[in-house]
C-alpha cells in the first residue's frame, strides 16, 4: 500500500523547468498576434520572462496600428525578468502618452534617460535588479511629473540626484537601497549633516527660511537607501510629510540632517542600524530627538493594545548603542 516514490526522471530539474517556461513565453511568429490582442483589450503590454535581450519593435508597431482603430489606452508595459540592455526611445513614441506603470526590473539596463520624454503620466517606475549606473534625473523631473513611486533597488548607482527629485511634487516614495556603490546624494551631498561632530556650519536666518528649501519634496512619505555606501545625507533633505526613512548598513554615514526630527512633525521610523560611523550621542542631543522617542515608544505601545505584535522592533528607535550611559533615555524606554 501506499506511493511509489518518483524516479529522477519523473520530475524535471529546476533548469529544464525554467527552459520550459522560456520556451512557452517566447515571443513567436504564432503567437505574436494573440499577444497584441491581448494588450489591446487588457491595456497592459506583458513581456515578463520571454528571454528578450532586446525591446520586439514588431509587436509594438502592430499594437499602435490597432490603437488607432480603438480607443483602448496602454496604462502597464512589464518586462520583468529579462535581458534587456537599452530602452529606446522609439517604444514609447506612440504608447509612451497614457502608461502609468513601467516595470524594468531584473534586466541588463545600465542607464534610465531619453525615453522618459515621453511619459507624461508615468506614476510607477520600477528598474530594480539591473546594472544601471546613470539616471538622467533631470528629464526624469521635467517629464514625469505625475511619478509616485521609484524603484531602484538593486543597482550600480554612484549618485542619486536630490535637487532634481525633490521638485517632483507626487513622488511619494523612493527607493534606492542596495547600491553598493552609491556614497553621494547629488550636489547637496557634499554639505555634512550637523550630528557630524564639528562639521557644523553656520547658517544665515534666510538660508534658514529658503522658500526654494520649503517647496521641495511635496508628497514624499517614504525614503530608503540601505546597504550604500553613502558618507552623508544632505541638511535640506528636510520632506515635509516623510515617515519612513530607512539607512541600514550605511558604514561610513556620518550623520543625519540637523533639522529633521524639528521639522518633520510626520516622522515615525528613522532607522540607521548597523552604521559604524554614526555617533549615537550626537543624535540624541538633536533637536526634537526626544519628542521623536516619545512619539515612537506611545506608537509601539497604542498597537501592541489592540493587539499588534511588533516583535523584536518594540522599542526600536532605530540607532545602535554600544555605549549607553543616558539615564534620561533609559527612562522613556521604561
């Protein structure tokens, strides 16, 4: 009684699998039209998992032959998991003007730059997992001023351009951790911030109140830059509405920006663990720093009442000590 165990032979291994589904998403003389059909009718352009080292053109130029007969709009185009190099500017001249999502992720791109001319109402880009090395961030703030959400996670960025962003009035969450190779945050990056100690400089009352400074970062809620190598984070880095600001694995971080936990009254998660180079004092002797404990332990214990479990992070301000000797700190963990 009972199953016979299965041969080798009986289950396929994981690479004749994956050649299996290869072969299956293909795009192919056969199945080309059915495809296009289907982007027409669904509004999305799905070309996930098809081993394309490059954009079918072919394909594309059929779908705007059959838009101009319908008023279906192309709103998605995906092409996750592929091996594409290069976006050209061509694919979106005619489908460009109505798509929402971009999803680039897990590809061979090395740079994001002209095509963006043509997505006027992009509001998710998401490039993660490839070799992109440069982003063309002013063309990414002139044209696509209706973005939300920026994915790129997983990169080979050097320089993540802050001047730019922060004009981009919807954006409201951005992600650029695991770029080993990203230290600087744009031209601002080389101002230090204030919990660097003595690196503090002056700031006149009309820097203080810059308007430009006030109008910056409008929408953004979320900011994450993980497992960088980023030295600093600009003082006008200062997002009115921000929560979340993650900077784990950071080793050679200095400091944070001198004004944010007093201006940015939203602030509920600031994490910078496992960096080194951060003096914890330095932190705690930032205005509105303790506010900002109170605020997060009233936070921790309102969820753990309903009935929230919160694990390991209860308590969690979000900074290392290893050498802890503040009595009064101790109290509000208490």
């Amino acid at each position: 009684m009972g199953c016979c165990a299965s041969t080798p032979h009986d289950q396929p291994s994981s690479s004749s699998s994956r050649q299996s589904t290869d072969n299956v998403n293909k795009i192919t003389k056969k199945n080309i039209q059915t495809r296009v059909q289907n982007w027409h009718s669904t509004g999305i352009v799905s070309l996930r998992d098809c081993s394309l080292t490059q954009i079918p053109l072919e394909p594309i130029a059929s779908l705007v032959e059959m838009m101009q007969t319908k008023d279906n709009k192309i709103k998605t185009i995906d092409l996750t998991n592929n091996r594409v190099t290069e976006i050209p500017i061509s694919v979106f001249v005619d489908i460009g003007k109505s798509v929402q999502r971009l999803i680039l992720g897990k590809n061979k791109l090395k740079s994001l730059d002209t095509f963006f001319v043509h997505l006027k109402q992009l509001k998710v880009l998401d490039a993660h997992a490839n070799a992109i090395e440069t982003v063309d961030w002013r063309l990414l703030a002139k044209h696509c001023t209706k973005l939300k959400s920026l994915n790129l996670r997983g990169n080979m960025l050097k320089e993540v351009n802050l001047e730019e962003l922060g004009k981009m009035e919807t954006l409201e969450d951005v992600d650029v951790s695991e770029n080993g190779t990203l230290d600087r945050l744009g031209r601002s990056a080389e101002s230090s911030s204030s919990s660097t100690p003595n690196t503090t400089t002056a700031t006149t009352p009309s820097e203080e109140k810059d308007p430009e400074n006030e109008e910056k970062w409008r929408s953004l809620t979320s900011f994450a830059a993980t497992k960088c190598n980023l030295l600093s984070i600009p003082d006008s880095f200062l997002p009115p509405k921000i929560k979340t600001i993650l900077l784990d694995d950071n080793p050679r971080l200095l400091g944070l920006p001198r004004d944010l936990f007093q201006n940015c009254p939203l602030l509920q998660r600031v994490s910078v663990h496992r960096c080194p180079a951060m003096d914890s004092k330095s932190i705690e002797t930032m205005n509105g720093y303790v506010e900002f404990l109170e605020k997060v332990h009233q936070s921790n214990d309102k969820k753990i009442k309903v009935g929230v479990l919160l694990g390991s992070r209860y308590g969690d301000d979000g900074f290392d000590r290893k050498m802890m000797g503040d009595e009064r700190l101790d109290g509000l963990k208490n």
